[in-house]
C-alpha cells in the first residue's frame, strides 16, 4: 500500500473513489533512471544508494532502477537474477533478441532494489539511427567526437525502447518513471515523443551550465537574470548538452530540484520553475545507546591524533588535548567548495590566536584528490618515528614495570633513580635525538605533480601557514580519498570524520551538499553557506542553527571580505568553546538527523509521484492543488537551557577544553532531546487537483 499521505485519488469515469492509503502497490510501477546506478561518480549515486531501502520497503517488487552495464560492477555490485515480474521479463527478452544486452538483478545494497542494466557498448551500431530520432522529436543534434552525450544518446534510447516495451504489456498498470539529471534526459524525451503512456518526472541535481560558469570564477548568483545564456553555452561547446537538459525539463510532466537555491537557479537557467523541491536525504542509523557517537568520536580522535604525533615529531610543542581537529572534504574545486574562503579564514584565525596567546592549536586537513606521484619521504619517516618511539616506550615501560613488581613483592618501595638502568637512559636519549628534524613538518603529504600552480599550496605559500611553531593553526593537504589501507592515515572516511571537530565546507556553488550532511548524521557540527541546499535547508528548518552546530556562513548577500570575516568569527568562537560546550553542541547535533532521514524526506518524493499521476493520467487521477509539504509547524526551536549558543556562553578569551562552566548545570539533555523529537511532525495531507483545463507541460517563456 502507500502509505504516508492523504491524497484523494478520484476516478472521473464514474469508478468508486478511493484514498491513496487504499490505492494499492500493484497498481503502479515505479522507476528510476540515472547513469549512477550501480555507477559510482558523483553525488546520485549517493542519493539513489541511501533512498532505495526506504522506497523499496515501500514499493516492494514494483521498484525498478535502470542504469548502464560496466563489467566491473557488475561482478562486485549485482546479483543476478531472474525477474519475478512478467512484464519485466518479457521486456528484457525482447531487447535481448533484438541484439542488445539487458542484464537483470538485485543490486547489493540495503534495500537489494531490482536493477536493469543496458550495456552502451552492444548497442553502438543504432547510434546514427537514434541520433536521427533525438532530431525528429527535439530537433537537437549531437557532435560526433562528444563521446559522452553520444553515450546518453544510447542510454536514453534503451531506457525508451524498454519503458515502451513495459507499456505495451502493463495490463492497466500506470508507469511512473523518474529521470535523474541530463545524462537520463533522452529516454524523457523519446518517451514522451513517443507518446508512451507513463508519468514523467525530471530531477536536476544541479544545472549543466551553473557548474561551468561557477567553475569560472563568474559571480553567478548577482548576475542569474543577466546571462545570455545560449551564448554562455555555445562558448563553452555545451550547447547540444544544454539543449538536452533543456528539453528534458519542459517535456517532464514534474520537474523537481534538490534544493531552494537550486530552484532559483534552474527557474533562470532552465526557463522552468521547479514543481517540488525534493531534498536529499541519508539513510539514518540509530545507535541503541544514546551516546554511542560520543564513544566513537573519541576513539576516532586517538588516532588522528596518532598521526598528527607522527606528522609533527620534533615540533610537537603543543598539546594534544587541546588541538581541535578541523577538516574540508570533496571535489577539488578551488573556489566552487570554498577551499578560497577557508585558507583566507584560517589566516585570520591564526592571527587571532596568537594576538590571544591562546593554548589552543587547530589542525585542518584538506581531504581533496589531486594529481600526485606518491606519499611524501618525509610524511613517511614521521610515522615510522612514531611508532619506533611507541615501541622505545614500550619495552621500557615492561622493565620498569617488572622491577616495580619485584620491589613491591619483598616489600620494599624501589629506588626510582636505580629502577632504570644506563641503558634504558641511553635508549631513550637515543630516541629524543631521533625525533629532531631541520625541516618544518610538511604542508602536504604526497608529492603534488603541479606543486608550483597547485591553487592550495600557492594560497599557502601566499598566507604563510607552513606549521611553524609559533603558528596556532597547522595545515594539512591530504590529496587522495581516505582508505583504511593506508600506510599514512589508515581511517576511512566515516572514521575520520567522526574523529574530527569540526568539518568546513564555505562552498559558492554547491546544490545539496552531502559532506555538511553526513556530519550532521554523525553529530559532528560543521559550516555551511545561503548558498548551499543544506544550509538552505537548515536555515528553514532550524531557529537557531548555530546552537545545533551548524554555522550557515552569508556568501549570498555580502562580500567576499565580510564573508570571511564571518567564517574567522565562526571559527574563533567554535576554538573559545570548552570541551563540555563542545559536547553538548554535539548532542544537538546529532539529534538534527531526524531530519536528513529518508523516511522523513520521503514525502517530498510521493508529493512529486503524486502530482504527476495527476497530470499524466487526468481522466484516471487528480488531487487539489496545494503547495508541497513545507517545513512550518515542525521547526526546531532555539534550544533554551544554557548554552544556548556558542557565542551566548563564551568568555572573553579562548579557554582549556577542560574548563567546564558552572552555568551547564542548568543543562537537561532529556528535556531538549525530547521537545526535539517532538517537532518532527507527520506529514502534511495533499488535497485534489479540481477538473478543468491545465495548463499543458512545455507551455512556459523560452
């Protein structure tokens, strides 16, 4: 059944009407179409991966997503089988006849969706043929030497080629088919071309052109209504793609983007504005003990700071209980994930520190992959210090504590100038020498192949972070993707993460934005931007973000000066904060997950299903107009117990992390926990669409 909404499903052919909580499941066939499934590139693939298990539990057998065949995923990633829907089946021999390849499957993630997979490759020969077709329903025609659009070209025509053959065969089963993002455009538009009866929905994850002309240093947002914006695409040679998006978005029954300020965005850029707005979500765990996050955030926190001994031997002058950890991670994109921002930020920060005589030392690491010839010699020599010292203290620590032992059974309190002997001193005079070093520790741990262009290392060089001992703010570039097996920092990313303080992530062009996210989930605080959907989100969702720990920095509406000055306060007041301050911020935090859970932002994505039915099949289907759910009546309030915000607690200058305000004890954990919860309310009921003339879909301003 579907569940979670009130939407009054009538029949206009004089049929009974019902509620959609008694529309049953098997009357619909849901699928989903992108060139991430089972397809690890980007950011889909994460949304695809953490919703399936909410709406496979919810659509049962009748969830379907289609994707490309790859060999290699296909071994490690599908298990193949036998499809248990006829249709499906007889669909996927009759592709199989004709000389494609059609592979069938569960994918092995939560969940275990079906999957279909076309391979590209088999399918090759129809490409002059199916670029004739795209021409005839959109008159848009692709470049030879574009590899990848041809490559759509055939995905989309596949996925038309079997939505027509489900068609043909569903027996008064309606079809719905969300497609993802342009590279699953084409089976839109030939579908629709083609007149097949499904309902059409198109989601945007982020516009084609934004991301080019945001890649380009161009002030973007302050100039949206400004862009010409065929010319912004032919310069670029994107316009064919444009052009694909385009169609793809005006010949959708429902359009729908992730975010509020990706809506803006697309309104301009696309010449649509979005029907829904379908926030990204993550699959959420609850740990059966409540503080469990906590557990982990210290062990976690061990090992970085294991690593940083290593990275540090010889100036480690600074105490390790009293270093925040900061990270930023992602693509790297210079100025798109603020990567800019931040460095300038930590400038200032270090310069505040210091002006403070603060005992506090922040270490940040920059987790971004770039181009690289292998691990850095002297990273690589600080670790191999490191544990040639835990090994020194060790077998020392053995002998003392077998001498104390032997003193302590015949009764006698050990001489402790006699209960280590000259070698044990020589070993460990040794060891010291061992530890100093010439150089600064390094700014990078891998050798960087444009080490002179590098924006991050030149940002560096330019603002003189080099981990200097009298540098409060020490800076690490960690140009590869975190991995368990690494010999430097063996931590995956959620384990780094959780380890971490704080993750910071000023990004100018940033759609949804999973990293703010996952460290929310975690309960780890984090920065985020107006101009990200995150903190979009958040900022509609949460009174006082800040309290929660998420910073919403303004990179919208102020200059970039004053924007790094807000990021530099953000950060100054987040290192003034003691360590009880510190956890009760990550308390809340934590409790925001509700939030970003699927089963929450689910509805957003039935409101979607739900509108389109409405539109592609009227004389079947309508509901009342209304607008999709909102966030009013479920916002969480400003926490009231102390402290209610960081800067709402501080003292003047920053303090110990193992001070502990007298003030906390009017903090009830319990009580916030609970009023929390409650503000998560049910979700909001969806009316009727009345009869009449629509508006027809593609009947917008070009």
């Amino acid at each position: 059944m579907l569940r979670g909404r009130s939407l009054s499903v009538t029949s206009l052919s004089g049929l009974p009407r019902w509620e959609v909580e008694e529309l049953p499941v098997e009357d619909l066939l849901l699928f989903e179409v992108a060139w991430e499934v089972t397809n690890k590139v980007g950011g889909i693939y994460t949304v695809i991966q953490t919703k399936a298990k909410t709406t496979a539990d919810e659509w049962g057998d009748n969830y379907f997503l289609i994707g490309p065949y790859f060999e290699h995923n296909m071994k490690t990633q599908v298990e193949r089988c036998e499809p248990v829907n006829d249709v499906i089946r007889r669909a996927v021999d009759i592709m199989n006849k004709h000389g494609c390849q059609v592979h069938f499957g569960r994918w092995l993630i939560e969940g275990s969706p079906y999957v279909v997979l076309f391979d590209i490759g088999s399918s090759a020969w129809n490409l002059d043929r199916w670029k004739g077709d795209l021409w005839e329903a959109c008159s848009v025609g692709i470049p030879y030497h574009d590899r990848e659009a041809n490559d759509m070209l055939i995905f989309g025509s596949l996925t038309a080629w079997f939505l027509k053959e489900v068609t043909d065969h569903v027996d008064g089963k309606h079809v719905i088919a969300q497609f993802h993002e342009w590279q699953a455009g084409t089976g839109l538009i030939l579908s629709r071309a083609r007149k097949l009866p499904i309902a059409t929905i198109f989601t945007t994850h982020a516009t084609l052109l934004g991301r080019y002309l945001c890649a380009a240093n161009i002030d973007f947002y302050n100039h949206l209504d400004k862009f010409n914006i065929d010319k912004e695409a032919g310069e670029r040679q994107i316009y064919h793609r444009y052009c694909m998006e385009r169609a793809s978005v005006h010949c959708a029954h429902v359009f729908t983007t992730v975010s509020e300020i990706t809506a803006i965005e697309a309104e301009h850029m696309l010449k649509r504005k979005p029907d829904v707005v379908t926030p990204n979500g993550l699959s959420v765990k609850k740990f059966s003990a409540v503080h469990e996050f906590q557990n982990l955030h210290a062990m976690y926190k061990a090992r970085i700071q294991d690593f940083v001994r290593g990275h540090f031997y010889g100036h480690l002058d600074f105490d390790l209980e009293k270093t925040l950890f900061l990270f930023i991670a992602g693509r790297y994109e210079f100025s798109n994930k603020g990567a800019d921002i931040f460095l300038e930020a930590l400038s200032r920060l270090n310069f505040l520190l210091r002006m403070h005589k603060s005992d506090v030392t922040v270490v940040v690491f920059f987790i971004m992959p770039a181009k690289t010839n292998n691990f850095n010699v002297e990273t690589l020599k600080g670790q191999a210090v490191r544990k040639q010292l835990w090994d020194i203290a060790h077998s020392v620590k053995e002998k003392f504590g077998k001498k104390l032992y032997d003193a302590l059974l015949r009764g006698e309190i050990p001489d402790m100038n006699n209960i280590l002997d000259r070698d044990d001193v020589t070993i460990m005079k040794r060891a010291i020498f061992s530890t100093q070093r010439q150089s600064l520790p390094p700014v990078t741990t891998h050798n960087m192949i444009d080490d002179s262009t590098d924006p991050i290392l030149s940002t560096i060089r330019r603002i003189g972070l080099f981990n200097s001992r009298t540098d409060r703010v020490k800076v690490i570039l960690h140009p590869e993707f975190l991995s368990s097996t690494s010999p430097l920092l063996p931590m995956d990313y959620e384990e780094f993460v959780r380890g971490c303080h704080l993750g910071v992530f000023p990004s100018y062009y940033e759609p949804w934005g999973y990293t703010p996210a996952e460290c929310t989930v975690m309960g780890i605080p984090s920065v985020t931007t107006n101009l990200s959907g995150f903190g979009c989100f958040m900022q509609e969702h949460v009174a006082d973000p800040t309290a929660y720990g998420i910073y919403i920095v303004d990179r919208r509406f102020q200059s970039p000066d004053d924007s790094c000055n807000q990021l530099t306060q953000f950060l100054y007041g987040f290192c003034k904060q003691s360590r009880r301050q510190r956890i009760i911020q990550r308390n809340r935090t934590e409790r925001l997950s509700d939030l970003l859970d699927w089963r929450y932002l689910g509805r957003y994505y039935q409101h979607a299903r739900y509108l389109t039915l409405s539109r592609a099949f009227p004389d079947k289907f309508y509901m009342e107009p209304t607008s999709p759910p909102t966030t009013e009546g479920f916002k969480y309030p400003r926490p009231s117990s102390v402290p209610p915000s960081p800067s709402g607690s501080q003292v003047s200058s920053p303090q110990s992390s193992d001070v502990e305000d007298e003030e906390d004890e009017h903090y009830n954990e319990e009580e916030e926990a609970e009023r929390d919860r409650l503000n998560i309310k049910s979700p909001l009921s969806l009316g009727r669409v009345p009869r009449g003339k629509k508006k027809l879909h593609g009947e917008y301003k070009n």
